[in-house]
C-alpha cells in the first residue's frame, strides 16, 4: 500500500513539474486571436479610406456636373478631359516629391495604381 501511494506521488510530482515546461495553448490561441483582431482592424482602415476616395470622387464629380450647364458639358467634352480628383492628387505629391510609398499612405491606392498614375504622367498620357 505504501508502494502504490509513494508511487501515485512520485507521478503527480513529476507530472506536476513537466507541466511547467509544457507550452501553454491558451497563450497560443490569444496571440492568434489578438493578432486576428489587428489584421481585421487594419483591413476595416484601408477599406474606410478607400471609400473616402471614392466619395471624395463621387462629391467632386457631382459638384462639377451640378456648376456646369449642358452646353458647357458638351464644349468641354470635344476639347478636354477631366481626370478624376484621385489621379491629379496622386500627380500633385509627385510633383511635391513624394515617393509611391507615400502616396499609397496618403491615399489608400495600391502601389502599382500609384506608379501606373506616375508613368502615364511621365508619358503625358491623359487618364483614361
């Protein structure tokens, strides 16, 4: 009997010492959680930027067609075209000297958007 007893201590004694030394699973799972939490928040900033453009865009586009006549319209759609807010802010940092890196922060376009933007700059292409 004293068999079984100092050997049922001895196991939870050093069962009890292992599990010091053992990875805890619920600090895994919490930093998988947390690190969950700030993907879905980051992608909730870029997404809310996003459409700050777009109404950025959408409001500049309304007021330009609200300010101007039909006539008006129809002249200036022969002679020139009118590039969205979003492509002549990107042109205005570059010419500020900013970097693509930077106008994507400013801006909440992709990378490749921005330098697309830039080269047709360069180019003295028209946005289309």
């Amino acid at each position: 009997m004293i068999y079984v007893l100092t050997t049922l201590l001895i196991i939870g004694i050093s069962l009890f010492t292992i599990s010091f030394f053992m990875s805890n699973r619920f600090n895994d799972i919490e930093q998988e959680l947390e690190q969950l939490s700030m993907n879905q928040i980051q992608n909730q900033y870029v997404l809310n930027n996003k459409i700050k453009v777009l109404e950025e865009e959408l409001l500049s586009e309304t007021m330009d067609l609200n300010f101007h006549t039909k006539q008006d319209q129809s002249k200036e759609a022969g002679s020139t075209h009118k590039e969205p807010a979003i492509v002549v802010k990107v042109k205005n940092l570059y010419e500020q000297g900013y970097n693509p890196k930077e106008i994507e922060q400013q801006t909440g376009l992709a990378e490749d958007d921005v330098k697309i933007i830039i080269q047709q700059k360069s180019d003295n292409q028209v946005f289309a």
